[in-house]
C-alpha cells in the first residue's frame, strides 16, 4: 500500500505552510485572540486559498477533494495554532452533501465553499456528556416548516455563524435541522475558550428551522465522526511544533555550562514525546482513510484513533512544559498557546475516557485471542 501523498496533496500543504508561516503568526493569533477569537478576515483569507471549497462537489462550487487533503490542511492549521474553524466547513459539506435535499444544496453549499457562509454543527447538550444519542431539544412541524427549541453548548464561533446544524427530537426520533443565525427566537452568547478560540451557547426558542433529514443519528454520527478526524489530524501538527519548540530550547538552555538537550535523562524524554507523536500521526491517518468504511466501522475507527490522540496530546504537552521548566506557562511564550490548545483538543468531540468506553463497548468476546 502506497501512503505517500501525490505531488497535489504535497503542493496543498505546502500552500497552507506558507500562509501560516506568513500570514498567521503568534503576534496575529493574540491580536485576534484579543478581539474574540475569531477573524472574519482570516477566515476569508482561508477561503481565497480554496480551503472553505476543498471538500464541497464540484456541481456545487468546491474543489471536491477527499478526507486525505483535509487532513493535510489540518495538520498545518494545528501547526500554526489558527482559531478559525475550517473544519466546521468539511462537517458542513458532508453532511449537506450526503443527507440535504437539492434545494438546501443549491441554497447553502455554493456560500460554503466560497467562504461566505459559516455553518458550524450545534449538538452539545449538558447533559449529554458526549454521547449524540441523548438529546433534550425538540423540533414541531409549523405551517411554514419546522420550530426548534433548544439549549446547545460549546458551539464553534457560535456568535459568529450564519447557520447551525442543530439535532432535536422530531416524533420521538432525532432529526437535523439547519437554523439560520437571523432566525426570530435564537440567540447567541459568545465567549473565549481555554485556547482562546471562540464559541457560543446556543439558545433557540421556537426557532425556525429547515429539515435537513429525519434519519438525524446517522447524520449526526457522521458530523462528529468528520469533525473528529479533523481534529486528530490539527493535533498531529499542533504536538509536531509542540516538539519542535522544546527541541529547540532544550538547544539554547544551558545547564552547569552545556545545552540541557545534551542530558540523556531528557534525552530519553524528548524521545519518548516523538514516539507519542508518531503513534498519534499513525492513527490520525487510519481515521482519515477509514471515513470512507460503512458507519460502526468508522466510527468505531474514530474512536480508537481518539483514544491514542488524546493519550498523545496530553503527554507531549505536558512533558513540554515540564521540559521548559516555568517560561512553559507564561502567556507571552508561544509554547503555553500549544499546552493549552492540546489540554482542550483533548475533550473536545468526547474525551479519552469517552471514545475508549466506546471502543471497549466494541470488542468481541475472543479480542486478542488468536485460534
């Protein structure tokens, strides 16, 4: 099996290599983190590159790519520590795409893929504590189509989209409706997260809504499942210059007169910190390839690629900062932006313990044992 990337994929992320280097530095990251978290300016420079296009049908304006480009381009983002949310994109292309009708086709994935039009998923509940089958809102059928009320948490730039992928119970069954930012009876609470990107809470009272598809689990496993995959692969590059940037201290802090980097305990540290990357890229891209697999199976993929990736991303981070000794948790240093980016990637889309109950809920009576 060949898993080198093709010469387009490797021009991809070099594309998005340069505009971070260039164009998305740390000192821009803080001013936008100081404005809210979120730049519409820097979102829209990510659709100039064609990123917001990038898995969206050529019928309808994007570039029709596969999950391998949207891994590369996340790698790099993760890299570069970039708040906006591109993946909410690829989750909205997908799921539009394999479960919206023509007409919410026609009127939201061209908007999509030209940047004008953030759509981000709205699913977390309370009381959910991850899990996508527990839903409290509810949806009722309206003269003029649907209503939907609901109390959604943690909503990616909430306060900033123009529409949400909302679930909510419709006769007893999950269903996905599309609610528009403009729409009487919902409003938004946006604030800063740990990383310093944004989100919202989501309120919708009788909000009207669009049907996007009564099978509404099965959509709604899918968004998570794209939204995850995104997520291990902006890990992967996050821990990457997590490790780049400890190297590299470790090559300037001197100790009893030599660079620490010469001490063999820590050493053997730094060693262990590429081990737990290398695991966690090999995994990122067993996710990737397995989005195509039949729904358990990917999912199921999903899961255990996040077991590894939130096992990784906490390990590297924190062996980082003990690394740095206490300019690791200074705000002005780059490195505490990444410790703290890793601690929150770690619960978000269900945290460790969450993917590998799913995992274990997964095995067959005779894993691990070979006839």
């Amino acid at each position: 099996m060949d898993f080198d990337f093709s010469d387009d994929q490797q021009q991809l992320r070099d594309a998005v290599a340069r505009w971070v280097d260039k164009g998305y530095g740390f000192e821009r990251r803080q001013s936008i983190a100081k404005q809210g978290g979120f730049s519409r300016e820097a979102w829209n420079e990510l659709a100039e590159l064609g990123l917001t296009a990038l898995t969206v049908p050529e019928s309808y304006g994007g570039l029709g790519q596969g999950a391998v480009d949207a891994m590369v381009v996340m790698e790099e983002l993760g890299r570069g520590l970039v708040m906006e949310p591109l993946a909410q994109a690829f989750v909205a292309s997908a799921v539009l795409s394999q479960f919206g009708s023509d007409a919410l086709k026609q009127s939201w994935l061209p908007g999509i893929a030209s940047g004008e039009k953030l759509v981000v998923l709205a699913t977390q509940e309370r009381k959910a504590r991850y899990r996508l089958d527990i839903c409290e809102a509810k949806a009722t059928k309206t003269a003029d189509g649907y209503a939907v009320d609901a109390t959604k948490s943690i909503v990616p730039a909430g306060d900033q989209a123009d529409a949400f992928i909302v679930p909510a119970q419709l006769d007893g069954k999950i269903a996905l409706f599309l609610v528009e930012s403009g729409a009487a009876g919902l409003s938004a609470r946006g604030y800063a997260t740990q990383d310093e990107s944004r989100a919202a809470d989501l309120l919708c009272r009788d909000a009207a809504a669009t049907l996007i598809t009564t099978n509404g689990l099965t959509a709604l496993t899918l968004a998570q499942d794209v939204a995850n995959a995104a997520l291990c692969a902006e890990g992967v590059g996050v821990m990457e210059q997590t490790l780049k940037l400890t190297t590299e201290y470790m090559n300037q802090r001197k100790q009893f007169g030599v660079a620490i980097a010469s001490f063999q305990a820590l050493r053997h540290r730094v060693a262990d910190m590429k081990m737990q990357l290398e695991l966690a890229r090999s995994m990122s891209y067993y996710a990737t390839l397995k989005l195509g697999a039949p729904a358990e199976e990917r999912h199921t993929a999903i899961a255990r690629a996040k077991v590894q990736l939130g096992q990784s991303m906490r390990y590297v981070g924190q062996q980082s900062v003990q690394l740095h000794g206490g300019i690791g948790v200074t705000d002005e240093y780059v490195g505490s932006h990444y410790f703290k980016r890793l601690t929150q990637m770690e619960m978000t889309g269900g945290d460790t313990l969450h993917h590998l109950a799913t995992v274990s809920a997964k095995m067959q009576e005779n894993a691990g044992v070979f006839a």
